[in-house]
C-alpha cells in the first residue's frame, strides 16, 4: 500500500489531471446529452451547435475550476485573469480537434463510422496533451522566486 502511495505522490500532478479529465468529460457528455434530451433537438442544427456550446462552456468551468485547486493547487490572486488564459487555452485545443477533424475526416474523405471514431479518438489524446502543457506552462505556471 505504501508504494501506491509513494507511487501516487510522485506523480500527483499527473494522476489528477487524468481523473479530472474524466470527470470534465462526463460533465461535458452529461451537459450535452441532458439538453439534447430535454430542451433542444439534435436534429436541428442550430439546436446541436447551442447543446455543444454550453457543454463545452460546463466542462471548461469545471476542468478549470478542478484543475485550479487539486491538479496545479493554483495560489493566484489574479482568478479572472487565469480563468481567460485558461478558457482562451481550451479554445486553441478546441481549434487543434476542429481542425483535426477537417482535415482528416472532411478533407481526406475518411469518414466512415470506424474512420470517425478513430479521427475523434486521436484528436482527444492530442488535445488532452495540448491541454495539459498549456495549463501547466501557460496557465498556471508556478511563480518564480
């Protein structure tokens, strides 16, 4: 059991981001798929777009707020002024899988169903990548002293 431990609290950082990876993503799927099952219809465009939207805005506001206090154990003062590294962050990863997602999947035409889930999956380990270095360098990089 101490070796779990040691194990855990070497790698602290990291282990968390994962788990409140997760939870961030099922926050994101729940947001959407509540309002997809509820309020808005999915087969309306624009009604599809709002439910991503305001999903993406829920797991934003909960990734930063998990990540402020158990991933990086951010001290700033300047909340407002991390929030908007931190949301315009997740913008340029979001940006990556749009972008992604075109090229592959638009573009090169690979968008069967199995093509599409492999496209999404490489995109979400790029931008789980992306959105840990910018936090960590970016957003809540450690002050010097």
């Amino acid at each position: 059991m101490q070796k779990i431990k040691d194990m855990y609290l070497k790698h602290k950082e990291i282990i968390n981001y994962l788990i409140f990876g997760v939870l961030t993503t099922i926050v994101s799927l729940a947001t959407k798929y509540l309002l997809l099952f509820t309020l808005l219809d999915a087969s309306d465009a624009l009604e599809l777009q709002i439910a991503i939207i305001i999903s993406w805005i829920t797991a934003c506001l909960f990734a930063y707020i998990t990540n402020r206090i158990w991933v990086f154990q951010s001290k700033s003062k300047e909340i407002i002024k991390e929030m908007i590294k931190f949301f315009t962050s997740r913008l340029a990863t979001l940006g990556l899988e749009m972008l992604i997602m075109f090229i592959f999947v638009t573009a090169l035409g690979l968008n069967s169903d199995i093509w599409v889930i492999i496209w999404t999956l490489i995109s979400q380990i790029a931008i789980i990548i992306g959105n840990y270095v910018l936090s960590k360098l970016v957003v809540f990089k450690k002050e010097e002293k």
